[in-house]
C-alpha cells in the first residue's frame, strides 16, 4: 500500500527537516510490512525559506513532492493542495510542526487495515491552559448545537484517509472550505484514538487570536442555515414584545391618561433592537459574502512552483 503524507507548511523553515526526518524514520519502518510512502509537502506562500528548505529534501530524497503558492491562500487551500497531488491508497494529513506526532502513523495504519476509512486523532488538552479549555468546551458545545455535522472536541485535521474520503474531499468544489467539518459530512466508517499534545520542533506557530476566532466563524457558518433562521425567531419575539409593550402603554395611557415620563425606557428599547438588527445583518452579511465568493469561481490558490504534474493545478 502507498501512503501519502500531506504536509501544509508555512514558514516552517526551522522545523521542516526535522519533521521529514521522523516521517523518514517511520516510512522506513513500514517498508518491510509491505507499505511503500510518499511526501507532499504545500508551501502556503512562506515568507521565509521553506521553499528552499523543500527543494533541498526534494533533491535527496526522490519520494518528495512539494508544491508552493504564489502567495498565502490559508491553510484550507494548501489542505486541498495536498489532496489534489497525492496519490496513496491511503493519505495522512498532518502539520509539519512536529505537533502531529509522526511516531503515530503505523497505529494509524493498523487501524486503517481494520477497515476504517478514517482514523482520527483525537489530541487530548493535557497542558492546555484552563481558560482555553473552558474555551474550545463551550465553543464545541454551542456549535454542535447549530451546524449539520458533529465536531468533535480535539479532533483536527491529523488523521489517515482511505482513496475513496479523498476522492470525495477533493470533489468538492466549494470555495469556502472547513475541512474539519467536511471529513465529518462525508461520513465512512471511522474510528477515534487520542494521543497527548506535543511541542512545536523549532519555529514560532502562526496561528493568532484573530485567526483562531475567524476559523471558529468559519466552523459555525459553513454547514447551517441556522443563524438565518435564528434572526427570524429573534424578529418574531421582538415583533411580540413591542406589539405586548404597545398594547400596556395604550391601556395606560387610557386609565391614567397620557404621562410624559418614559423616555429612557424608549432610548434602551431603540438602542437594544437596533443592536440586534446589527448583529442580525452581520449574519445575513457573513452569508451573502459566502456567497459572493462561491459565484466568483476562482481557484483556491495559484501555484509558483512544483515537482510535480502542473496538469493538477489547472482544476478550478
């Protein structure tokens, strides 16, 4: 069996031979069972020299094959990138920052011969800060209770995927992508194991604030409608409340005649619904943009160089 290895990389020139090293280790590993690998590595436009760094492996070691954007197209582009050039039966996808254990990958590859089209890690939050446990609970919580697929706390990207969930993953020609919730929606049988966080190999990672709670976005929109319909149920209860507030006030003012006091209760009652018509058209606004870029139909990246077929690159 031929075993893919999808590695996105970005500005990992620090760390990127010391992860092909351990994946090295583990392929030779594999050999005498009968498991042949390849490497395909996706530079996601790193600003560093990780280009470099990947044709310098490419040059040693003929079972490399990379390919680098023309630009930083995030991390769900390079994911697909991968996908598109790999050619293994069965495909790991993992980071290249040595956070995603390679010493895993022969479990991975016990578990996949059970049958399973997709084993998942499952990282553990040993470590984690309190706060960011709390955190990832309540956002898994909340978004489990929204979109159409389930996430799974801890579950990332880091698993082993059989030729037909890649086939799938790949056709799937969606602009904005979730891959998390996309391996999910596919369905297969699967199976879980978890395994303990582990430390960046060298280098600083690039993940922010701003970028982790934009991926969050991302995971809640991508696969309901529910917000959409949250905004309708929102306006209907708000529609009751003022016709109920309309009504005491009438009554009121019929049985007590008309009273000049109640101006701050209209200031915060004006205030609170205009609040909520904004954050309602930043909903409708999220989905529209959505849109927007789907209809567009550009490709998900553009490539700068490769090793490989360029034939691949061309798909839209």
């Amino acid at each position: 069996m031929l075993i893919s290895i999808v590695a996105p990389c970005y500005n990992e020139e620090d760390v990127i031979g010391l992860f092909h090293d351990q994946v090295q280790r583990v392929a030779d590993q594999l050999l005498p069972l009968g498991h042949d690998m390849e490497f395909v590595y996706v530079d996601d436009g790193s600003r560093d020299r990780t280009l470099a760094a990947l044709e310098r492996l490419a040059a040693r070691d003929p079972r490399v094959r990379y390919v680098s954007f023309s630009r930083n197209f995030g991390k769900e582009a390079a994911l697909l990138a991968g996908l598109r050039h790999a050619s293994g039966d069965s495909v790991v996808v993992m980071d290249s920052d040595l956070q995603h254990p390679p010493e895993l990958i022969p479990r991975m590859v016990e578990l996949r011969e059970d049958g399973h089209d997709q084993v998942i890690a499952r990282r553990t939050r040993t470590g984690d800060r309190m706060t960011r446990t709390l955190t990832a609970r309540l956002y898994y919580r909340l978004v489990n209770r929204l979109v159409d697929v389930e996430l799974v706390d801890g579950v990332g990207d880091f698993r082993m995927l059989s030729r037909r969930v890649v086939d799938a993953i790949v056709d799937l020609s969606e602009y904005n992508r979730f891959s998390k919730g996309l391996f999910a929606w596919v369905g297969y049988p699967s199976t879980t194991f978890e395994y303990e966080n582990a430390a960046r190999g060298a280098g600083r990672g690039s993940w922010s604030l701003r970028g982790l709670l934009n991926y969050g976005i991302d995971g809640l929109l991508s696969f309901n409608n529910r917000p959409l319909r949250a905004a309708l149920h929102l306006g209907t209860v708000l529609l009751t409340i003022a016709g109920l507030y309309t009504a005491w006030i009438v009554g009121a003012a019929l049985v007590n005649g008309v009273q000049t006091p109640g101006y701050v209760t209209i200031i915060t009652a004006v205030t609170g619904v205009a609040g909520v018509q904004m954050i309602m058209l930043g909903v409708i606004g999220e989905y529209t943009g959505r849109i927007y870029y789907e209809v567009k139909r550009r490709p998900h990246f553009l490539v700068k160089a490769t090793n490989v077929d360029r034939a691949k690159d061309l798909i839209p």
